[in-house]
C-alpha cells in the first residue's frame, strides 16, 4: 500500500475504539479516533480522513445527525455507520451512509465495507 488510508473512529466505548484501531492498524490503515461528536468537523478539517467509522449511539451525540453535518460539509467522505442495533436501518437519514454495519467483536464484515468504500473513492479526488 502506497499511501496509508485514515480511517477516523468515532465511538463513545473506549474498548471499541481501541479494538478496531488495533484490528485496522493491522490491516494497514492510519488510524485515528475520536471518542464523541464533540468538534467533530473541525477533526475532520484537521486529519483529513480518507473514511469515517461512526457510531450511532452515543452519549452526548446522535450519529445519524452527525452524518448528515459530513455530508452537509464533505459530500464524497465515505461513512461506514457502526451500532449495536439493526433498527437504524428503517431510519431515513441512515440512507446518507455509504455501509451499515452491526457491531461485532468479529470485524470481517467492517473490514470488507471499508475497503469497499475506499476502493470506491475517485483516484486524486
């Protein structure tokens, strides 16, 4: 791999956050992490992540408002949604995702959507 891709975590559990950037951090990937919603676009703006894995279910934030704030901001950033409960899939904003993964201590699925989603990024853009 060239270039390192980011991958921006974020996610209110600690232990989530840390599995997934050891996993991911394995597979290659620059990996950042946040731990709530919190100046969220101003990471963004900062790290400039080539994906976001977001959760949404946290304490302070609701992650599908969050979602739409990116795509308000960064329409092209790829945005893999990560919660514990499939019934945000019924939800309309969840649509504005690129994948929707259920969490899992078993990231083969979180892994196969990100690398689909960063495969699907225009070259330079």
């Amino acid at each position: 791999m060239a270039d390192k891709k980011k991958v921006l975590i974020v996610d209110d559990e600690e232990h989530i956050r840390f599995l997934y950037s050891e996993e991911l951090a394995d597979e290659g990937y620059d990996v950042i992490t946040a731990e709530s919603g919190f100046e969220l676009l101003e990471k963004i703006e900062a790290e400039k992540p080539d994906l976001i894995v977001l959760d949404i279910k946290m304490i302070d934030y609701n992650g599908l408002d969050l979602l739409q704030d990116i795509r308000n901001r960064y329409y092209d950033l790829p945005v893999v949604l990560c919660t514990a409960y499939d019934t945000f899939k019924e939800d309309m904003k969840s649509i504005a995702a690129d994948h929707y993964v259920i969490k899992s201590f078993d990231l083969t699925e979180l892994k196969a959507k990100i690398a689909t989603a960063l495969e699907a990024q225009i070259p330079g853009s």
